[in-house]
C-alpha cells in the first residue's frame, strides 16, 4: 500500500516537531514536507505533490491565514484534501467557513490523535459527518449577505474598475459609491481591502 505523503503547515515549531514524531512510525502516511507559512506552502506545492494538507488556522501575525490558504489550494489543487488543524475550540464560524474555503474536515489540536483517522478516511474520499452540510449552511448565509448591486460592485473592482469609474458609468456620486462599498465591508465585518473581498466572495461562488 501507498503511504499518503502529508504537508504540514504550521508556525508553532514545539508544536510540528512534536507532530513530526509523534507520527513518525504510521504505516498509511508519511510527513514529507513542513512550512509554517502561507507563502511557504504554497511555494512547495509548486515543487512538490501531496495528497493531504495539515494545515493550522493561525500562521504567524496574520488573523485566520491558513483558512486563506485553505481557500487558495482548493482552487488550484482540487485533488488536495486539506485538512484544518487549530486550538480554537470556541469560534464556530472558523469552524463553519472551514469548510467553505475547501477543507475536507477540522481536527482540534487538543484531538491530534484523531488525525490518522482523519486521513484515512480523506485518502478513501469518504465523505464527513458534517462537511458538505455545514459548507452549504455557510455559503447560503453569505449569499444572503449580497443584493445584485453588491455582486455587480464586487465584479467590477475585480475588473480593476476604481471607485471613480464606477460611479461614472452609473452616474451617481463618488461618495455614493463609497457609502455602498462601506456597506459591503461592513456586511462581512471585514478589515482587509475591497479587493481582498472581492476575490474571495468570487472563489465562493458568490458573484456566480
């Protein structure tokens, strides 16, 4: 039998050297490759194929990265079953949107030992318990969140159109159109730039 080659990404060291031994002597898969950042993960994918990710919610500094990440593989290596990983055992919308960016299933850290489990079942494609239902429970509540002018918005700064431009070709205000975008932002509660979210809202589905 193949044994499945892992990645694993995570920025706490003690935490993956730990993880690396821990699992060292599994028959049905092999850790080939450790990254503790986006870019670094993304890097090696370049270089290398893998059949499951073990991927932590936090990398570094930046807020929710590896759901980013999550989200960013599973449109470009769809094959790639990723598995989430985190000590975030009291935000249920991390846990949800886990699933809409991509993850095949979510291991909290406090339950590693779960994990060759977990992999198994993703090498076996079997379907989990609550992947495929929380994924439509959470696009369906983001869906809601747009109204076709925002999608039409959102499409048009993918287009690289400014906020100046859009106004112009509706002929309404530049601060009409700054208004609406705030309203937008303020509907994800999102920080980061429109871009950002537009982008992401496309690789859910939701300006389709």
């Amino acid at each position: 039998m193949v044994r499945a080659k892992v990645m694993l990404v995570e920025d706490d060291l003690e935490w993956s050297n730990g993880l690396q031994l821990y699992f060292s002597n599994e028959s049905d898969f092999e850790i080939v490759s450790c990254v503790a950042t986006k870019e670094a993960c993304m890097s090696a994918l370049e270089e290398m194929s893998v059949d499951v990710i073990l991927m932590d919610i936090i990398l570094g500094d930046a807020e929710a990265s590896g759901l980013d990440a999550a989200l960013d593989i599973s449109h470009l290596y769809p094959k790639i079953k990723i598995i989430m990983v985190s000590s975030l055992d009291n935000d249920d919308e991390v846990f949800n949107e886990a699933f809409l960016n991509g993850a095949y299933d979510f291991v909290y850290k406090s339950e590693f030992e779960q994990i060759p489990g977990v992999i198994a079942n993703a090498m076996k494609d079997q379907e989990t318990k609550y992947g495929p239902r929380l994924k439509k429970l959470v696009y369906d509540k983001k869906k809601k969140l747009l109204n076709p002018y925002d999608a039409l918005l959102l499409k048009l700064i993918l287009e690289g159109k400014t906020q100046q431009e859009i106004a112009d070709m509706n002929s309404v205000s530049l601060s009409a159109v700054k208004k609406h975008v705030s309203r937008v932002l303020a509907k994800f509660m999102w920080s980061r730039s429109t871009r950002e979210l537009a982008e992401k809202c496309q690789k859910w589905g939701l300006l389709d």
